[in-house]
C-alpha cells in the first residue's frame, strides 16, 4: 500500500470517528424543553439525575440514642457532621488553591515538548524527481518568565489573598449560623417538653375536677351538667396535649437535622429544670454592639471584599504601564535523511532562541480606563455596603439586648403568675370539695394554671433563647475565648 493510500485511509476512519462523535452530541442537544407550562417536565435525563443523586455519599451519622446530650456536645456534632460546614470549608480550600494558582505567576514556566517527525517527498534536482525521506528527533524546552509588570501579579495576588480571606470569614459565619440553628432547634424542643409536662399536669387537674364533680354528683351536691362541664374540660385538656406531643416530634427532627442526622433519629437532651435561667446581663447594648462590630464574620467577610476591590484597581491601573518577560527555548534536534540514490545522513546539534518581549498598549479604546473606574466604583460599593452591614449589625444586636431584657421581666412576672394561679387552683378545688364555690369557678382556674403553667415554660426558655439571640447577633458563639450562651 502506498503512502498516498495509507493517507487516504487514515482521513476515511477519522471522518467516520467523527460522524460518531456527531451523532452522540446530536443525541444530547436533542433534549426538549417543557412541552407547555402547564404541566411538569420529565425526560429521560430526570432519571439519569436521579441515579446522580443517589450516587452522592449520605453524610448522616449513627447517633447514641441511650446518651442524654447536652447543647455543647449537640453542637460539636452539627459543627462536625452538618453538611453547611463542609460546603463552606471546601469552599474556602478552593479558593485557597485559586491563590496558589495566582502565586504561580511569580514564577517561570517551563514545558517541555518532544516531536518526532516523519516527511517523505519527490524532490526535483536536474530532469527528474528524486525519492527524499527525512526522519527529525526533536527535544525542546521552552521557559517563560516575567520580569516585571508594574504590579500586575502583585494586584492579582492580593485579590485572591482577599477572597481567601472572605471565605475563610464566611466559613466562620456558616459555623455562626449552625451553632444558632442547633441552639433555636434546642431550645425549641425544650419548650415542647415542658408544654408537655405543663399539659400532663393540667390534664391530672382536669381530672381531679372531673373526678370531685362525680362525687358530688353521688352525694346529690352536684348537677349532671356540673359533670359534664367537667368531662368537657378533661377532653379539651387532653386534646391540648395532644397538640403538644406533636410539637416535640417535630422539634425532635428539626434538632436532629440540625446536627446532620436523620430526623428520625430520637435525640435525648437535658430537661429544661435541670439548666439554670440567668435573670440580668451584666453590660450595656453599647458594649454588646462595639464587640459585634470587632467579631462578626460576616462584617470582616465584607471588609475583604474591600481589599480584594482595591487589589483589582491596582491590577488595573497596571495596564497603563508595559510588561517585560523572557523567553528561552533551548532544543537538541536530530535529523536522519536518505535521499536516493545517496545513503542516510545524520546531523544533530543545539539550537535556541532567547528573547525579551516588551509589550505596551499604546491605544485601547478606553478600555483599561473604564476597568479602572469599575475597580474603583467597586471599591465605593463595598465600603457603603460595609457600612450598610454595620447598621444592620447594631440594629440586630439592639433587637437581640430587648428581646432578652423583655424576656427576664417576662420570666419574673412569669414566676409570680405560675404561684398565684397554684394557689388560686387549689383554693378553689378545696372550697369545690365543701360546696363553697361552683364548678365554673374551678374550671376557670384549672384553665388559668394550665395558662400559667405553658406562660412559666416559656419565659424560661425564652430567656435562654433570647441569650442564644444575642451571642448569634454579636458574635459570641463562634469565639473560643468566650463561653457559648449554654449554660
């Protein structure tokens, strides 16, 4: 077979590798949109992607059900096993990479290229063609270096410092955020339990009240509708607990899922009466404000956004200026050739080339200065939205010292409420009991102990959350100084 033909062929089977390659990507592109908007789409990429999806590790853990955790170990879990700390920390480590990328340009590339080449040709010399065949070895390197470009690198160096920093303060505040979603989700199911407990009690009361008006009821001291008004009394107690019983499911699961496990897995937590209720917070809003501007990652994730902006105005403005880089490439080639009806010959040697390349923009359309004035309406847009951040910082911590003052005098009034209406309960059952009050009179104060007794539950827990609240808004909860607002 000769060349020409071997050719030939070659071209033949890579076209038809190519029509192959055609058909698939024609096959994919051939995917259609909804038909309508009327009704869903499904494809047959939907279950492609649903097998993507099932193919993604399940980051869910065993927990110990027979363990009874507290909030600092419910909240070493979520900062372990909550899948929003691992985004945020891959994201961080892949900007780290982009500034290792960045740096890279400080330095020389080298590449090294190895070529081997095969020409075979009919040379005319004199009145006729002559067979000429030349096989060429070739190893070459080629280096490149800048030498200087005004701070070009330099600007994109400390952008991508900046941004490394941003993700490292957004990794921080997604840790602020997990710590306040496990904190709420507690606290929300210690309310649950002791709504519950609250309910247990005012349906044994209830019952009590049923029980007495039955008695009386056999003693001829009381009326059937008595009876019945006490029986309506127990069934709406029992429906109330009910309705808190579902509520702790659901807080159940919302604490699991705050942790990174399944919601149906049944975490057990310390009881609401054994963590203490602080009743004062020893400093001032103004104190509590000046700290959250010093510590919330957030406001310092905003702050690099105005390095990095300053940084791009540096890269910027170095376009006005020309940029020097070397060249080197250094290559040992080596040549056989046969030209008939001579013998082979061979020849190698070292070549190169070394050069300086100068380039300088001299005139583009305004180009680098509309970057540059990007640059610098970025740098402006970022310090008024650093200010923006703090006045929403200070607003929120304000909110958060209220919320918390309001809940300690809601917690005392809360106390005094619960004993009053103790009291008023069981003044009112005895005097049932010698026919010296009516049933309207203790059912009346059934219910506002029941009322009493859900206000007590929440206060105290309000108070803790209120204390959550406030280490979220200032940033406490993320400092390893200060103790996290769990008792």
């Amino acid at each position: 077979m000769s060349w020409l033909s071997k050719q030939i062929l070659f071209l033949q089977r890579m076209s038809m590798i190519a029509f192959v390659d055609l058909l698939l990507a024609s096959s994919v592109l051939g995917q259609t949109v909804p038909a309508s908007p009327e009704h869903p789409w499904h494809g047959s990429a939907e279950f492609s992607m649903k097998e993507d999806t099932g193919s993604v590790g399940d980051s869910r853990f065993a927990v110990d059900q027979s363990k009874t955790y507290s909030l600092a170990e419910l909240i070493d879990l979520a900062e372990a096993h909550n899948p929003a700390t691992r985004t945020a920390w891959e994201r961080a480590r892949s900007q780290a990479a982009a500034l290792g990328i960045t740096r890279s340009e400080l330095y020389p590339t080298l590449a090294a290229v190895a070529i081997s080449q095969t020409e075979s040709v009919q040379a005319f010399f004199g009145d006729r063609f002559h067979g000429q065949t030349i096989q060429s070895f070739q190893l070459a390197l080629d280096l490149n270096y800048t030498l200087f470009d005004f701070g070009a690198r330099s600007g994109r160096i400390d952008a991508a410092r900046a941004r490394l920093l941003s993700a490292n303060f957004a990794f921080n505040d997604t840790h602020r955020s997990v710590i306040d979603q496990v904190e709420q989700a507690y606290y929300r199911l210690l309310n649950s339990i002791g709504q519950e407990d609250s309910a247990q009690a005012s349906l044994a009361n209830a019952k009590a009240v049923e029980q007495a008006a039955q008695e009386r009821l056999a003693n001829g001291l009381a009326t059937l509708p008595d009876v019945l008004e006490a029986r309506s009394a127990t069934a709406q107690a029992e429906y109330d607990l009910q309705a808190v019983v579902g509520a702790e499911e659901i807080a159940r699961g919302d604490l699991a899922t705050a942790v990174g496990a399944s919601a149906g897995v049944a975490l057990k937590v310390q009881p609401l009466d054994q963590l203490p209720t602080p009743d004062s917070i020893g400093e001032t809003v103004e104190q509590a404000i000046n700290r959250a501007f010093g510590q919330r990652p957030d406001l310092m994730q905003q702050a690099a956004e105005i390095r990095a902006a300053n940084a791009t105005l540096k890269e910027a403005r170095a376009a006005y200026y020309p940029s020097l880089s070397l060249n080197v490439s250094p290559a040992v080639p080596a040549l056989y050739a046969i030209q008939r009806p001579f013998d082979w010959s061979h020849t190698a040697d070292l070549t190169g080339r070394v050069s300086f390349n100068l380039n300088w923009t001299v005139f583009d359309g305004g180009a680098r200065k509309s970057r540059a004035a990007q640059a610098q309406a970025d740098i402006h847009a970022a310090e008024a939205q650093t200010n923006l951040k703090k006045n929403q910082i200070a607003d929120e911590v304000w909110t958060a010292y209220s919320n918390l003052n309001t809940a300690f005098r809601q917690h005392k009034t809360a106390i005094a409420l619960l004993e009053a209406a103790s009291q008023s309960y069981n003044a009112a059952l005895e005097s049932y009991k010698y026919g010296l009050r009516n049933l309207l009179d203790v059912t009346a104060a059934q219910r506002s102990l029941a009322q009493a007794r859900s206000a007590d539950v929440f206060a105290r827990t309000r108070v803790l959350t209120a204390l959550a609240d406030l280490a979220f808004a200032t940033g406490d909860s993320i400092q390893a100084d200060k103790r996290r607002p769990h008792p």
